[in-house]
C-alpha cells in the first residue's frame, strides 16, 4: 500500500472512533422537543432528557423502546391512573434530590437483559402498578421511605431492589406479587400492612420487618438482617419455605410455617403459632400466656411454655423445657433431649390401641421434676412416659396424677444410678391401691425398669400422710430387665404380675396384691386380737387426724370406718 493510501486508512479509522464517542447529548423538555415520548424517539443510547415540572403528567405512555436513556426531572414526576412507563434495558428514570415519584399507572421494567432500571426518589406508588418482567431488574432508590399503595408484580426471574440507605422503610399498604425464583431485594426496613405473595421467590430485608397485613410465601426463602415482628392483625404463612431472622422472631397474630426451616436467634409467641414439620433453631423459645403454639417436627432450642403447645406429630426439642402452661400430645411422641420441669400440665390425648413399640407419649432423656400443682395425664393404654434420668415428682393429689393404664419406662441408661419417687399410700397388698380416685393413690399400669440402676426415694409428701412411714408403688405389671438393679430402700412395690429378669435389693419389698390376709395389721400371718385393736385405736380417724393409721384404712377410702371393721372382722381368726 502506497503513502495516500495509508493516509486514507488513518482519516478513516479517526472518524469512526469520533463517531463512536460522541458525547451524551442533554434534550430538554418541552424546550428541545414537546413531548417525553418525541424526545425518546430522537434520542441516542447515553443520552439525557431533562423535563422541566410536571410534564409526565401529560403523558400517560412513554416507551424507551429498550434505549438505554435516563430521564431526569426537576421536580415531582407524576403518571395518571392509566398511564404506562415502558422501561428499555439500562433505561433509567429519576427525580430530582429531595423531591416525589407519584406513579400511579404502570412502571414496566425492561423485557430482556440484566441491566438495572432505575426509579430514583420514589416515594408513593397509589393505585398504580409496577411490573418487572420476566428476567428483568428494576431498582427503586430514595433518600426518603417508599410508599407503596398498588400492585407490584414481578415475574419469574425478575429482580425488584428497594435501595433505601440508614433507616430509611419501605411501606407496602398495597401488594406485592413474585413469581417463580422472583427476587425482592430491601435495603433497609420493611412496614407491611398490605399482602405480600410469593412463590418460589426469594425476599432479603436488610433492616427489622413488622407485619400488620398478610404475608403469603410457597417455597423459596425470607431473610430479614434484624427482628422480624407479626402484629395482632397481621399473618405470615410459609409452605416449604426457608425463614431467617437474624434478630427476634416475634409473633403477636398467626404464623403458619409448614414443611419448612426456622433460623432466629430468639422464637417469642404471643398469638397463635403453627410450626407442623418444621425445622427450628433457636437460642430459645418462649410461648406466653394465653398463646397457643401447635407443631411438630425438630426444634433445636430451650422452651419455655406458659401458654398451649399442641404436638400433633413426633417432636424433638433439642434442650431443656419448663412448662408452667399445658402440653397436649395429640399424636405421636414428644422427645425431650434434655430436662423437663413441669409445673403446669401435660396431657396425652392419643386414644389408639397399643401396638408393639408403636407408643404415643413423652420421652425425656434427662431428669423429669414435677412441682406442687403440677398435673400428669396419661389415661389411654396406649401412651407411654419414658425418663432415662431421674424421676422427682411432688404433685401432691391423685386427681392430677393419671397413670393408670399407661406405661412408665424409667433408666433406660444401662449402668446409670438415678432416683425413683415413690408416691401412693401404703395400704397393703389389696386392690385398693389400684384405685386411683382415692386420696393418696397414684397408681401405674406398667412399671418397667430398663437397664439402669434405680434407687427408690420418698422425698415428698404426696399421699399427704407425712412422713412416718414410706410411700409405696402400685402396679398392675412390674418389669424389670435383665442388666437393671432395683434398690427398694425399704419401700414397697405392689403387683399384680412380675416380670423380674434384673437384681432387686429386697425381694421381700416386691408384694403381691392380694398376697396378704385382708385385716392382719401386724403382719404376722393371722387376724386376731392385735389387729382388732390396732384397727379399733384408730376407729374414726381421718386422713391428717393423728390417730389415722393408713394400715387399718382396708378399703383405701381416706378414714377408717365401719367397712374396714367389717373386713377385719370377715377374716377375724384366719
């Protein structure tokens, strides 16, 4: 190639690369062109239109035709009821520093590509609507908070950030719809009094959320940086879905969370609470008084009830419980793998027929201490209380000690020592003692002792007797496995069968109910004299009366009167 030629090439390739830098050009409305829409149409990629006051307001539709143009305005923006923004990718609009976006028609963000739409300055969106569309990005920046009043819908893939900086909230009275693998992206906090929907979408609050409306997710994750708050009126619901709070998690109206995952730091209910097969960690979860929590599933946390908690299905609390409220079993087993102190109630209310090691009930793998007041209820065959740890219980009235037909399993830890409390009056080896309607009987279907060491201890006055001589044990069936060792410590165990592959102390202590002659108060094999005058030395009395002696009181009844003289007197010379 020749000199001209090359020259030629180099005033060529000087006029392309100005051309392909020329500069942004500023076109001004109405002064340059009459319309938004005619200044879009001249428009090229980079360029700037700057719109003097209130010009949006004559101009329901505008569309960028998918240039990248940023739209500038020196005041207040404001679009009509009807009115529709057709954003381009990389289309940008906003309002002057300090001042008002009052969108009260459509805002669509581009159809294609990735690149942000940005609205800056919004402040108000009333009766209006803003669509991000599929694979779409739309970003809404203030200096202020953001009023929403409409409909926001945004479609699958598409993303919708609220870029709000400090303290700055987002206040949704309107709703918000995310489709599948939708995002909704907030800085800063989050004020919901409308209805948030979702499926398979992903929301992340940067600040604290408070709920007054309806919050509705299916699949898909909810993230919020401080406390999460569910007022009275409000409600979240969460099917299969994914719940962090890296503060609290307060609920004071309806939480639903199905199927899913619960990470908080602090769990507090004041209102109604459903976790069904939920996954739950917590540093601790508190339900108050008067609140009702219904659930299952595995729950990583201490709890503290003082209100309902419903189980529904097998449920694992990982850490101890104190339940000062009332727990229902309704199906299942609650496993504790800690301590449980109850001073409230705990019902089993499964009524299904015991089959093989299909058992409904609690399992507590530390130790279980009941207080003064305290009920335990567990009248079906079916329900089981097992405790590996030790078994102190002081409730004090047979009418809220229910055992009877259910079964009690205690040192499941082979090799452990733990304590056993004995709890019924010691009226001998009748029937009686299977009678728990009387005062001072807490009589149990099955007692199995499992592998560990049990010391039996009488520590509390539950038959109301004092202490002058030790309670006892009444049971239909005693089994003890081999491995276990039971020390009686000189109290008694009554039976109707014995399965006994274990060690026992005093194999004396272990009776037969119906074993003895009926009216031999002294023991020495025969009704006579002595008897008679023991029972006659405490004719009259009744329970907390001095003379009472539990010995002559044959029926159990609480006094000894003219049926326990009438028993006697049947066996008189035996």
């Amino acid at each position: 190639m020749n000199g001209r030629g090359m020259c030629l090439v180099a005033v060529l390739f000087v006029v392309l690369v100005a051309a392909g830098s020329a500069p942004a050009v500023t076109i001004r409305v109405p002064n340059d062109q009459p319309t938004i829409a005619d200044a879009i149409a001249i428009a090229q990629t980079g360029d700037i239109i700057l719109v003097d006051d209130y010009v949006f307001a004559d101009e329901p539709i505008i569309d960028w035709f998918d240039k990248a143009v940023r739209v500038e305005s020196t005041d207040d923006l404001n679009q009509p009821i009807d009115g529709l923004y057709k954003l381009g990718s990389g289309a940008t609009v906003s309002a002057a520093t300090g001042r008002m976006m009052d969108i009260r028609g459509e805002l669509r963000s581009p159809t294609y590509g990735t690149a942000d739409a940005h609205a800056a300055c919004v402040q108000e969106t009333a009766d209006g609507r803003i669509v991000v569309q599929a694979g779409a990005r739309l970003n809404v920046c203030t200096p202020g908070y953001v009023m929403l009043d409409g409909t926001v819908t945004v479609e699958n893939a598409g993303v919708i950030s609220f870029s709000l900086p400090g303290s700055d909230h987002l206040d949704n009275g309107g709703h918000i719809m995310l489709f599948e693998n939708a995002q909704l992206n907030i800085t800063g906090n989050l004020t919901m009094s409308g209805t948030i929907t979702g499926v398979e979408a992903v929301v992340s609050v940067g600040g604290q959320s408070e709920v007054y409306g309806s919050w509705i997710m299916n699949g898909g994750r909810l993230i919020t940086s401080d406390n999460l708050y569910i007022s009275s009126y409000g409600m979240l619901t969460l099917y299969g879905s994914e719940l962090t709070v890296i503060g609290e998690c307060s609920n004071g109206g309806l939480h639903r969370l199905y199927d899913g995952l619960l990470l908080t730091q602090h769990l507090t209910n004041y209102g109604q609470l459903d976790l069904l097969n939920v996954t739950l960690s917590a540093e601790r979860f508190y339900n108050s008084s008067y609140s009702e929590v219904t659930g299952s599933g595995f729950w990583m946390t201490d709890l503290e009830n003082d209100g309902q908690l419903s189980c529904t299905d097998d449920t694992t609390v990982v850490g101890d419980v104190e339940n000062d409220g009332t727990i229902t079993i309704y199906t299942g087993t609650l496993t504790i793998l800690g301590a449980l102190t109850n001073n409230g109630t705990i019902i089993g209310n499964y009524r299904g027929t015991r089959d093989g090691d299909d058992w409904q009930g609690i399992h507590i793998s530390g130790d279980f201490d009941a207080g003064y007041g305290a009920q335990l209820l567990m009248p079906f065959p079916a329900l089981r209380v097992r405790v590996d740890g030790g078994y102190d219980v002081a409730i004090g009235h047979n009418e809220r000690y229910d055992m009877r037909q259910a079964t009690l399993v205690v040192g499941s830890l082979a090799g452990a020592g733990v304590e056993f409390e004995v709890m019924s009056r010691d009226v001998g080896p009748i029937a009686a003692g299977l009678d728990r309607m009387q005062p001072g009987h807490y009589p149990i279907g099955t007692l199995h002792i499992a592998g560990a060491t049990i010391n039996l201890i009488d520590t509390h006055d539950n038959d109301n007797l004092g202490y002058v001589t030790c309670e006892a044990v009444y049971v239909d069936t005693l089994q003890i496995d081999a491995g276990a060792t039971l020390n009686t410590e000189g109290c008694r165990i009554y039976y109707n069968t014995l399965v006994n592959n274990g060690y026992v102390d005093d194999p004396a202590n272990l009776i037969l109910i119906g074993s003895g002659i009926p009216g031999d108060l002294d023991g020495d094999g025969d009704v006579d004299l002595t008897d008679l005058a023991e029972l006659l030395g405490s004719y009259g009395s009744c329970i907390g009366d001095p003379n009472y002696n539990p010995a002559a009181d044959l029926d159990g009844s609480g006094c000894v009167e003219i049926s326990d003289l009438a028993v006697l007197l049947g066996n008189f010379g035996r």
